[in-house]
C-alpha cells in the first residue's frame, strides 16, 4: 500500500539535547572515552599570549577538527568545517551546541602559520595519545598495519622531467635469498648464486616538478 507523508514537521519544537541524538555505538563517543585531550593544553601554552590579542579558538578544537577530517575521509578543512555546521555528532565531540558558531575553516590555517609551524607540537600530540591507548591496552604489538591507500597529489601531471634512476632490490628477496641458502648450508646443499635482479639496473621515470614527492598511478 502506497503512503505519502503529509505531514510537514519542519517546524517542530523539540525539548531534546545533543547528548540524546549521539548514537551510543559513534565513532566520536569511543574516541572521547579513550583519549583526554586535556594534555595539549599546558603542551601549546607557551603559544599564546596571556595579556594580549583576541580570544582564541580552543587548541583542543583544533586538534579534534582534524580528528574529524581524518578519522570520516574528509577532503578538506573546508569541507570539515562544512561538515560540522551540520552533523550533530561532530558537534558533541567538540563541545559545540545547537547554535554555537563553527570556526571558518583557514582558522587552522592561520594557527598552523603562526603557531604550530616549524615545532614538534604534533608530534608530541601524536605520541601522547599513543600512549594514552597503549596504557588502556588499545594497542597491541603482535600485529603491523601498513597503510597503501594512495591519495592523490596536488600536483600537475602535465608538468614533468624524466629522470633516470637506480633499480632498487626489494629488501625482503634479499632477505629470503639469505634464509634459503642457510637452510641449504645446514642441509649439505650448495647455496643459490646470488639472484640476477640483485645487479643494478637503471630505468627511466617521470618526476613531477610541482611535487617531487608524488608518484604517477595507473
């Protein structure tokens, strides 16, 4: 049976909080009962001034802004910041209510040039909260994780120079070439000769000039 909605509740008034609408199982409830974010306060003190200047944005908002960014696959800080106008769970995590006004997205920005750059203040962040899940067991050593996303460049592919560069060996072949011929030693067996791809061999390749660092994906 077909049934159209033909109530309009746009309007509605609701007596409700931000606390209400939180899904319990959220992404942003585990991470906020896992991590104190209280320690980047007395970390980034030094950066501010006590007497002069405007009232800051709070560093731990900061911080949680790209938490957000990272955590959800978010692009940018523009579109995070677009995204937290409108999300009900990202405003629970950084303590923003209904109508509390989300920073413009170059507010990162402008803390990252005048602050946070040239300093380890990340990383001491990084390995703080790192800590934090190591001392709740969260994290555990039996297990390695290597991340092969590719994310792409802000760079022009149409800008380029071909270099030629050196063949690197995969280091884990050489490693089992080591391995097999001491298993063939211990067994009276005469050992591999070394493997034909460990010469150096030269090839030729694309070096973006915008971004060095980039690589070309096919």
């Amino acid at each position: 049976m077909l049934t159209k909605n033909t109530q309009m509740n746009r309007e509605q008034l609701e007596m409700i909080t931000l606390e209400q609408l939180v899904p319990a199982n959220h992404l942003v409830r585990k991470v906020e009962a896992a991590i104190n974010f209280s320690f980047i306060y007395p970390l980034v003190e030094e950066m501010y001034s006590t007497e002069r200047g405007r009232p800051s944005i709070d560093p731990v908002v900061l911080i949680k802004m790209t938490f957000i960014q990272y955590m959800f696959g978010i692009r940018s800080m523009r579109k995070t910041i677009e995204e937290i106008e409108t999300n009900i769970a990202y405003r629970w995590f950084l303590g923003f209510g209904f109508y509390d006004k989300v920073p413009h997205f170059s507010t990162f920005g402008k803390n990252y040039e005048r602050r946070f750059k040239d300093t380890d203040i990340f990383e001491q962040i990084f390995y703080r909260i790192l800590k934090q899940a190591s001392d709740k067991k969260l994290v555990s050593n039996e297990h390695v994780f290597i991340d092969s996303t590719h994310a792409k460049a802000s760079a022009n592919k149409r800008k380029f120079e071909k270099k030629v560069v050196r063949k690197e060996t995969k280091a884990y072949q050489t490693r089992l070439q080591q391995e097999i011929n001491s298993d063939r030693k211990e067994h009276g067996k005469k050992p591999f000769p070394p493997d034909k791809f460990e010469k150096e061999e030269h090839k030729e390749v694309k070096e973006s000039t915008t971004d060095p660092e980039s690589g070309y994906l096919r």
